[in-house]
C-alpha cells in the first residue's frame, strides 16, 4: 500500500470510528458490535504505526491515554468559572424570583438542569477541534487536564458539522455511573485493594492523575450545560445548547424550559422523586434565566451571577433496623462503632452498616438494641443513623453501651481530654492495629504496593511472615508461592510492588509511617520544612509548632511516635532497605532560604499564579503562610477583588501590602 491509499484509508476509519464513538457514547444508539468496533480500531492503530506521518492529536486512537507522568500546568479561563449560590429552601427560590423580576420585569423564562454530582470542566475548541480542557479551579485558574480528557468517549476530539464559531468554550460536568462505579470497586475488590468511596470523589480523582492510559480505563462521561463565546449563535441558553447537541456534544435530555416559578418547582418535584431511577447521581437542580440578554441585565454578586441559583435536594434517608453494633480498631488505635442494620435500599445501594462514629453519638441517639433507625448517605460508603423512633422501641430493650476494652488484644482503653475518640494504647502487640498500620502502609495513596490488600495482609501475620511494615521487604517469592490463592505471578507483583515503593516520595513514606493526626498534607508541610527523617526526629515541640498548620496535637503526636524506640528501629531499618527518607536533590534545588522567617497572608485573586501556588512558592521559600492579619505578618500579598477592611487593618498594623510582582522580584 502506498502513502496515499494509506491516508485515504486513515482518513475514512478515523471518520467512520469517529461516528461510531458519537452513536454509541452520545446518542446511545450503537450501529455496530464492540468487536467489530475493537477490529476497526485495531486496523487504525496499525496503519498509524506503520505510517507515523500521518499523525493526527484527535485522532479516535488517542483515547487510549500515554502512561507518561505530566504535571499539570495551571491555565487562566479566559470566562471566570463562578461558583452558583446554594438553597434547599423553596422560599428562598421565591425569593430569587421576586429579585430577578424586580431587574427584567415578567416576560422572561427559566431553564432547569439536574445538578450533576461530578467534577466540572471547561473545553476550548479550536476550528472544531478540542485543544484545551481545564477544570475550574479556583474560578481563575485550573489544571490542564486535555490528556486526561481526551481519553473520554462522550466528549468530541473533533466536531460534527461546520457552522460552530472558530473559538468557543463549552463547560459541563465529568461524572461516573452507578454501574460503572460498581464495576470499577468490584475490579479494586479482586486485586485486593481499597474500595473507592463515591463516584464523585472518584471522577474528580480520576481526572487529576497523572497516567492518562489508566483514566482510559475508568468509566468516565461527561454532560455538557453551558456555551461561551464572543459571538453566540443565538441569545437562548436552550437554543445554544440545542445547537452544541448538533456538534456532538453528549447534552442531558432532560433540561427544561420553564414558564414561571411554579413550572420550576413541578421540575424540581418530580427529579426529587425520579433521581433514584437515573443511572447517574445529581445533588439537586439548576435554575437559570433563559435569555443571555437578561442574564447581562441581571449581572453578578461577587463569584455567583445573579441569574442563575442551584436547589439542593435533602439527602435520602430510609427506614430499617438495627440488629448489632461492631466496635472496629483503627490503625492508630481508634475505636470505631458501626452499627448492623437489616438491608434497606438506599440511593441505588443496598446498605447494612452505618457508621456510629464515637461513644457521643451512640449516647446522644439513645440507642437500643432492635431500634427503628433513619438513616442517611451523605456521601460516604457507610451512611450514618441519624435518628431512632423512639415510639417503635420494644419495651425492656438493652441500651447500647460503649466497650471499655479493645477487642483485638483487650487492652483498656482509653481517652484523651479533648478528644472524641477512645484509643487502645497497644501500638505495638494489637493486632487490629498492626495489620491497620500495614494495609495503610501499602495503600494506593501511599506506598501502592501492587496485590497487597487486607485479606493478603491478614494471611501474611497470621503465618508471622509480618509483624511490622519493615517485615514487608524482607519477604521473598519462595515464601510466598506455597500459601493459600498464592501463583508465581501474584507473587511477582508483591515483590516487584516492594522494589518500586522505593522511589516513592519522602512525603508519602513520612504519611505511610502512621503517625496519629499526620496526614497527607501534614506530610508534605513537613518535608518541605525539616527536608530530611533525621531532622524531624530531633526536632523539638517549639520548633514544630513554628511551622504553619502543625498545631498542638500534630506536634505532640510527632515527639510520642519518636520517643518509641520500636519506631526508631523501624524507622532504621526501612532506610536501610533503601527508601527514602530525605527530599531529593531536585526537590532540595527547587527551595530556598529567601522568605526565611517571614510571615505572608495571601488576600485576592492573581494574574499570573493561583492562590494555592502562591502558598507553595512561600513555603518553598522558606517562608510561612499565615492565615488571618497580626502583628507577626510581614507582607500582606495581595491580588484582585481584597476585600477594603484587610487592607484597612494592614495599614493599622504598620504591615507591607505587596503585589504579586513585587512578591516574584523578592524570590528571583
């Protein structure tokens, strides 16, 4: 085949692949079999290889993502991504609409969207083609995520048809079905790592990783709701949006116009009742004034238009019964009481456990064994009760009483001043507590040590190949090959999970010691500070409670966890297995001693950084970031839209207000 019969056979699978992608992911009327589809592919990436020439960034081959690891670069929206106003109160949407008829008169209509429980997106488009999706941000700025996002199906690489403006924006929410959901936790089960909490944690986590061939393989999908440009095709919101389905953007079919308030409340009523049976989560309804006209008129109220506002739906609740209450023993040795109930459907789930949280809550509800109890998901796997009906209750039934002992190794137990929690003191021989600390240390968000799930974990201690997360690297694949639902291949991937941990960053291996109340941010706000294991361990209370987010608790907790010789030796001999325990030389080159001893409030929006980034470039730099004005602030760094009294109370206080190029000469 010669050059040209090789374009023209790109060109026509690229266009009949293109068409496929469009019936099957956004009308949902699919022409042919996956298989079929999967050939036609297959041929296109072949004659891509063979013919690298003809290389094209929207081509259907590109969805399947590249595993090269990008940080994301952060863009200014060239429209600002505003955050809508927020009720659950119908009197309050009166109230919206006696305001906007007070500024437009009455000649005007809404349009209802569903509120989509995912992650927002904005897409630029280019002569047709996607050139740049960024997420919101901080309204000003976001992450560019058009690798990520092109490896979802339902959004366009290239429009359809030819009468779209030469540039536009089209913003929309990513979001991930019940069912894929599902799918996704079921395949997270089998490898035996951490379930996922919700779809919406998940698309937004998604959409921020750094290996966009693994986001291809998530369900991800995305409904479009909002068209920018400098010159619009009509002045109807609706219309708009008809005319962006005609370009192949995947639109909701059920948004609606609406003539009046009461039109807007029958829409809300009726997806209050119907949001069960969608196959994907919404949190409420979108109330928008139709004509762009009038939306003009209308105008804006700090980050929030006036035209538009957001109903939130109450959270679910269901009726069921508790039957038991299971005390867990968390990886610090936090007791937590869940509570058994007998299965009820709720939000599209069957739940049986509801969390309890702490002898406070199990004492503030009163509650008895064989209780009538409601119970609500607000976003988590275990939804929680929220309250017993008491007029159900059978008489002589036995109150719920919190343990005084653990249950993995029946320590007493006990609770700091101040603190909800109770604690089982027994770091080092609880059992519940070793293997929580050791399923933690693997975890995908620290370590990610491929195969090493509860159940692996559980099986290794229970035959003493691990008491501790240093034991781990001295497992050997022999050893593992004879025990139970072991093969040579899983067995590889433990060993080979280990081996790669090492590169793992000082931050996550700080985060996957266990530390109580050190976190992931924690984490990092102290290697960034301390720059080595070494230097945190001398470190003094004083000296901890100098940096900025490390309070009392943090603190403290950080001088206990090293006062332990048992850690110290952990400690000792994960550095000599090789991980690492100081910032890299790259890492150390990006710091400087410039903001030494100074500190910086941050007030307003920036030109050219976002606020988040500031606080980093600070931090870096060795300087502090303070939260609120005193007298130990240094520089007030401040943007766009500060409010007058911050600045006010600077100039009180004798403190220097810079701006974000005075701030850049400082660190140059």
């Amino acid at each position: 085949m010669d050059k040209k019969e090789a374009e023209e056979r790109i060109l026509r699978l690229r266009k009949e692949l293109n068409r496929h992608n469009y019936n099957y992911y956004v009308l949902s009327q699919p022409e042919i079999s996956n298989f079929e589809y999967d050939m036609m592919l297959n041929d296109l990436i072949e004659f891509e290889k063979r013919f690298p020439e003809f290389y094209n960034e929207n081509s259907p081959t590109q969805r399947i993502g590249d595993d090269r690891n990008q940080v994301f670069v952060q863009k200014k929206h060239k429209y600002p991504m505003l955050s809508l106003g927020n009720t659950y109160s119908q009197d309050e949407l009166n109230d919206f609409d006696t305001r906007v008829k007070k500024i437009i008169g009455n000649d005007f209509e809404y349009i209802c969207e569903l509120k989509y429980d995912g992650a927002a997106i904005s897409l630029q488009y280019i002569d047709g083609k996607l050139k740049q999706a960024v997420t919101r941000g901080d309204g000003e700025r976001g992450d560019d995520v058009t690798a990520n996002v092109k490896t979802i199906k339902s959004i366009p690489l290239i429009l359809r048809g030819d009468n779209y403006p030469p540039l536009f924006e089209i913003r929309g929410e990513i979001f991930m079905s019940r069912e894929g959901f599902s799918k996704l936790n079921a395949e997270m089960e089998k490898k035996g790592k951490t379930l996922f909490a919700n779809p919406r944690n998940t698309t937004a986590g998604t959409l921020k990783m750094l290996d966009s061939s693994i986001v291809a393989k998530r369900p991800l999908d995305c409904f479009l709701y909002h068209l920018l440009c400098d010159q619009l095709p009509s002045d109807s919101h609706f219309e708009n949006l008809e005319k962006a389905k005609s370009w192949g953007f995947k639109v909701s079919p059920h948004i609606t116009k609406c003539k009046g308030i009461n039109e807007v409340f029958d829409f809300i009523s009726k997806w209050d009742t119907e949001r069960k049976g969608l196959p994907f989560d919404i949190d409420g309804v979108v109330l928008k004034v139709n004509s762009y006209r009038n939306q003009k008129q209308l105008g804006f109220i700090a980050k929030s238009p006036r035209w538009a506002i957001s109903y939130k739906f109450e959270a679910e609740q269901a009726v069921t019964q508790l039957l038991s209450v299971d005390f867990q023993v968390g990886r610090t040795g936090a007791i937590t009481p869940v509570a058994n109930l007998k299965p009820v459907l709720l939000a599209g789930t069957t739940v049986k456990r509801a969390s309890l949280h702490n002898a406070d809550q199990i004492k503030l509800l009163d509650l008895h064994y064989g209780d009538t109890v409601f119970i609500e998901k607000g976003g988590e796997i275990i939804p929680k009760i929220i309250e017993v009906d008491r007029s159900a209750r059978k008489p002589g039934s036995t109150a719920i009483r919190f343990i005084d002992f653990c249950p993995g190794c029946g320590s007493k137990l006990n609770r700091k001043e101040g603190e909800a929690q109770h604690y089982c003191p027994n770091e080092t021989g609880c059992p519940l507590q070793i293997k929580g600390k050791i399923t933690h240390f693997a975890s995908r968000k620290v370590m990610d040590i491929d195969g090493l799930g509860e159940e692996t974990i559980d099986l290794l201690y229970e035959k003493r190949f691990i008491k501790s997360i240093a034991d781990l690297y001295e497992l050997k694949k022999e050893t593992l090959i004879p025990l139970e639902r072991f093969a040579e291949k899983s067995a590889d991937n433990i060993i080979n999970g280990l081996e790669e941990s090492k590169n793992v960053s000082f931050s996550r291996v700080l985060f996957g010691l266990g530390i109580r109340h050190v976190g992931e941010t924690a984490a990092k706000t102290l290697t960034n500070n301390f720059r080595s294991i070494d230097a945190l361990m001398n470190a003094g209370f004083d000296e901890l409670m100098d940096i900025n987010e490390i309070g009392t608790r943090i603190a403290q907790s950080i001088i206990d966890f090293f006062s332990k010789t048992e850690n110290l030796e952990i400690v000792n001999r994960l550095k000599k297995y090789g991980l690492k325990f100081e910032l890299s030389e790259d890492e150390k080159e990006l710091r400087s001693s410039k903001l030494e001893g100074l500190n910086i409030v941050i007030s307003g929006t920036f030109e050219n950084h976002s606020r988040d980034e500031l606080k980093d470039i600070i931090e870096k730099n060795g300087g502090k970031n303070a939260s609120s004005l005193s007298s130990k602030t240094n520089y007030l760094l401040a943007g766009n839209n500060m409010g007058p009294s911050k600045k006010e109370k600077a100039r009180k206080l004798n403190i220097d207000i810079i701006s974000e190029d005075d701030f850049l000469k400082m660190i140059q």
